[in-house]
C-alpha cells in the first residue's frame, strides 16, 4: 500500500557523528517537502538513528523503535545507525519495522523515500563492516552558531573493548577539496564555529592519500569561518606539529579531547590501545608548555574487563599527576565479539560503580581548579541563542562556559567577555568588556 508521505519524525541516539548524520537525512527530508513532527507526534514515517555503544543504547534503541510502532502502526519506520547495522536479524525479528538500513547504505533513504511504501516484510540494506567503503557526508547545525561536521568515518583500531569498527567499518574520508565544500555550506548559514568530528578524526586521509594536518592547514587558510573545534582525538595521532599549529594559530581553537581511557600501562595493553602512558604525557606537558590556557578532556573507562585493582590505582595515580581540565568518565559495558570479553578479572556492578565514582571526583577537583586558574582573565566568547530565566550562554576558546544578561545583540556574536565568578561547578559568570 503507497501512502503520501508528508510527515517525519527522526529520533537519534548516541555521539556528534550520529547527530550530524540525522541532520543530513532531516534536510532531504525537508526538501521532499515533508513536514517535521516531535517523535511524540503521529507521524507518516518515523526514523531511528540508533547507537550500540553500551548495552544502555542498545536498550534505548529498541525502546525507541517500539515508541515508533505505538506512535503509528501504520507508520513506515525505518531503523538504521550502529544497533540497526550490529543487530539486522534481532531487529527484524522483535519489531515491526519496514526499513533496516545499515551505516554503509545510508544513502539508501534518500531512494526509499521517493517513493516509500508500507512493506509487507520488513526491507533490509546491510553491508559487513569489512566491505564497507561508502562515506556519508554530513553537519549539524544545532543551536545556529555551532556546527558539527563530519569528516571521516570508520575506525581501524579493534580496542579490545569497543564494538565501534565492527558498527562502523573500516576508516574512511572524502578530499580535502570535498570537506572545504561542506565548511563554505556551513559558511553560507552564518555559523561562526566548526566542531570537527568522526569515529576517528585523526586517521583522516587514509583512504584519500592525504593527512589530517593538512586538513588543519587549509581550514586555516578560510576567512568564512572564525573558529574551528577538534573532536576527539586519539593520543597517537595527535602529533606534535598539530598541537604546534594550533598554538600559532587563532582559527583553531585550545580545546583538546583526548581518549586515554586508562592511566595504566598494563590496562592499556589489554585493551590494545596503540600507545602508553609516557607519549600521553609528553602530549600533555606539550600542549601545556605551548598553549597554557588550553582545555584537556580525557576520557576514560572504569572496570574494562581485565581491570584489577592495582592497574585501576595505577590510572588513579596518573590521572593525579597530568596537568588536565576534566575526566569524562564511562563505567565499562561488555559488548558482543569484542576480545574483552575473553578478559579477567570482571569487576562487579558495584566495584565498576565505585571506580567511576572515584574517577568523576578527581574530575571535579581539577575542573574546578582550571576554572579557578581562569578568574578575572579575559577571553572571547561565542553566544549561543537561547534566552533562559534572562541569561544566554556560550563558550569561551578553551571551551569555557560562560553565562551574561541577555542582550539579542549578543547572539551569534564573539564578544570580549572578562571571566568575573563562578555560578556553579560547570558555568562561570562573564562581563562585558
């Protein structure tokens, strides 16, 4: 039975990547002529953007799929993303579904929904990770001041933890040439700031011949776009001469993302990260030496299987010891065909708990004592445009949130701000200089 498709809903789970992919699919939509609905909302078709990180957003998936389903059972409804892509057979077969479209064959929607109909078994488009070979261009533009732009997919690593590569496929990436293209689109919307994301930024080039450093090098070079964000990036490829090119130039920004997820050298191994702590801290010291205003993020996982607790007080002691800003903590999920499954010992709920616990309390104390270093210092600040209880918000270059009186003028704008208390632990008060 063909129905006139003329209303959508899209709900999306998971990273950036995810929600600037949603975002592309949402803009054909809206040049299709369809009309956006809440995904609480009847709507014509319903699209599931779906993450498999954790065995948290594998249940969060399914609960959205069902949502769907309940919303309208004579929606089209179409699942793709990471748990679309890991778990097909799973989905087809718990769900009344019309589309299953894997992370390869996104491009798959724009065809379906020319001229989409309700099927009578469910459709799937799924190509193995090990053949996936297709790069699927894509930004997000939130809050219309940021953008998130994508610029390479994939990842080649196989972290005995991480389903990702399995989800994801091999790394991947257009040109140089066809990235610029997407930022002067970005441009054209009067967007100030560019976050750059994907599943492994630091690998971009490999399937095009090229580098992420050049990359940087040409972004640099654009007079469209005032400020550039990295995502996260992994300590290897986090050369020296990228932390040297962000210090001397003012278009990309000193906020630095960096997926350690253990302080142990011994733990580091198990996962079969692709580097130890020493090189983690020599990135450290450097961005410090060159750039000592800048963010640190790190991330890291509590209770990977194989975690005992002296390599847990291991990464304790390291993560006392570097110069960063703040902790993104994960307590660990074991995921299927990963090799840490094969791995003890498994610490338990609790003791995973604690040592996320642990983790998030070194977090604070040295968020707040960057924060405090920043008392008084003056910095620019990009505002964003919502109007809450009379305040609007934005961040400063080292990703400081920072909160004034609110002026419309100030939307979309990057204003010299002095930085003039704290108003909690993640916000800090700024005057207009």
């Amino acid at each position: 039975m063909t129905i006139k498709a003329v209303t959508y809903a899209i709900y999306t789970l998971g990273c950036k990547l995810n929600f600037s992919e949603s975002s592309a699919i949402m803009q054909y939509f809206d040049n299709m002529n369809f009309k956006k609905r809440t995904f609480s909302e009847k709507a014509d078709i319903y699209l599931i953007n779906t993450c498999s990180v954790t065995a948290n957003a594998n249940k969060k998936s399914r609960n959205a799929i069902s949502r769907a389903t309940k919303n309208n059972p004579d929606a089209i409804i179409i699942a793709t993303g990471c748990y679309a892509q890991l778990n097909p057979d799973e989905i087809k077969n718990k769900f009344k579904v019309d589309y299953i479209i894997g992370i390869n064959n996104k491009n798959e929607i724009k065809k379906i929904t020319k001229k989409i109909e309700k099927q009578k078994r469910v459709q799937t488009f799924h190509t193995p990770y090990k053949k996936m070979n297709s790069f699927f261009p894509s930004f997000n533009i939130g809050n219309r001041t940021r953008a998130f732009l994508k610029i390479q997919d994939g990842c080649d690593y196989f972290c005995s933890y991480c389903v990702v590569p399995y989800a994801r496929g091999k790394s991947r990436n257009q040109s140089i040439e066809e990235t610029i293209k997407q930022v002067d689109i970005i441009a054209s919307e009067n967007i100030k700031e560019i976050v750059i994301t994907g599943v492994n930024i630091g690998d971009f080039g490999k399937s095009t011949g090229e580098s992420f450093y050049e990359l940087l090098q040409e972004l640099c070079k654009t007079d469209k776009i005032k400020r550039f964000r990295l995502g996260s990036i992994e300590p290897n490829l986090l050369d020296d001469k990228i932390i040297r090119l962000i210090a001397n130039n003012p278009k990309l920004m000193p906020h630095f993302h960096i997926p350690l997820q253990s302080g142990s050298d011994n733990m580091l191994k198990i996962m079969k990260r692709k580097y130890d702590t020493a090189l983690v801290k020599h990135k450290i010291e450097l961005i410090n030496k060159l750039i000592p205003h800048a963010f640190i993020g790190i991330d890291v996982i509590a209770g990977v299987n194989g975690e005992t607790e002296e390599y847990f007080e291991e990464s304790v002691m390291f993560l006392k010891s570097i110069n960063i800003s703040s902790i993104h903590v994960f307590t660990y999920s074991e995921r299927e065909n990963t090799k840490a499954l094969e791995n003890t010992p498994k610490p338990s709920p609790t003791i995973k708990r604690n040592r996320a616990n642990i983790l998030k309390q070194i977090s604070e104390i040295k968020h707040h004592n960057f924060l405090k270093k920043h008392l008084k210092h003056k910095t620019k600040v990009l505002f964003e445009s919502y109007n809450k209880n009379g305040k609007i918000t934005g961040f400063s270059e080292n990703y400081i949130q920072i909160e004034t009186e609110y002026k419309k003028q100030l939307i979309n704008k990057i204003v010299d701000i002095e930085i003039a208390d704290f108003i909690n632990s993640k916000k800090m008060l700024g005057k207009t200089i």
